[in-house]
C-alpha cells in the first residue's frame, strides 16, 4: 500500500532588511560585500554570503569561478568551509546569502550542492542553520532550517555497511 508524504517548507518573507533586527542587516550587509568581490567572470553572477557563527564571529565567502567548469566553489560553501577550517567545533546560527543583480520575484537560493552541505552542517551541529535570502530589490526571505530545503537529504548513514 503507498504512502503519501507531505514536506512543508515554511518561509517568512519581509519586506525590506530594515524590517530585521540590526545584527541581521549588519550580516546581509557583509554578504553583499562579500558578493562585489566574487570572482565570476565567466558567468558574471556574484553570490556573496556570511555566516554568524554562536560565540558572534561573522565569516564572509564569494563565489570563486574557474575556467574548468566546476572547478569554482558557491559563495556558501566558501563561507562555510572558511569557518570550519578555524574552528571545526563552531556552530553556525546564521547565514546570509545575497545577490545583489538577481532581479526575480524571489532570492536566489542556495543549489544543490550547497544545500546538502547546509543539511549536514545542522546535523554536525545539532542546531539549525537560520537563512537570509536577499537580491536585487530591498526583500528577504527568512528559512529557519536550511535543512529544510533538503527534504529526504542523503547523510552519513547511508555509508554505514547496513545500507546498500
């Protein structure tokens, strides 16, 4: 007999960074500078991110092309594996992700790659990953999880000798 599973997926959408407390303007502010330094040549689409880590450090990444496509590495994961490399141990409360020439209906989000690695960094952690997504005009949208984006996201047990 089938089984229906429902995956909700629960975004709060403001309608400009002045309507977030200071500390979350001050981070998207950081992911859009991290994002005028991204070297993009090639596809010309700067992503910028910055993460806040638990003790108050905030670490900034940007996308980094390559010529030998996909050699290049996502803004998130460039952020993220910076903060790791200092400190495996830190928890990440929040991340800020901006494109400031996006000009959708809705924020760029993370792809594939990055929301995987979001996934197990929450369950590395322990805690959720808060995420502020920003582009070209003054919204955000806010997902508490970044696991969420993920649904049935692929982990750690399925390398242990009982999966196959």
């Amino acid at each position: 007999m089938a089984r229906t599973t429902t995956v909700t997926l629960q975004i709060i959408q403001h309608d400009a960074a002045t309507d977030l407390h200071q500390p979350d303007q001050d981070l998207l502010e950081q992911a859009r500078s991290a994002a005028s330094r991204a070297y993009a040549p090639y596809s010309n689409f700067q992503v910028g991110a910055a993460l806040r880590l638990a003790d108050g450090r905030v670490v900034s990444g940007n996308n980094q092309e390559n010529a030998a496509f996909p050699a290049g590495i996502c803004a998130e994961r460039t952020a993220l594996h910076a903060a790791m490399s200092m400190d495996p141990h830190a928890v990440v409360t929040d991340m800020a992700i901006v494109v400031p020439q996006s000009k959708g209906e809705r924020p760029v989000t993370p792809c594939g790659i990055c929301r995987q690695v979001l996934a197990e960094q929450e369950q590395r952690q322990g805690v959720p990953v808060r995420l502020l997504l920003a582009g070209y005009d003054a919204s955000v949208h806010e997902i508490l999880r970044a696991g969420d984006l993920l649904p049935l996201s692929f982990d750690a047990s399925f390398l242990t000798s009982g999966n196959s």
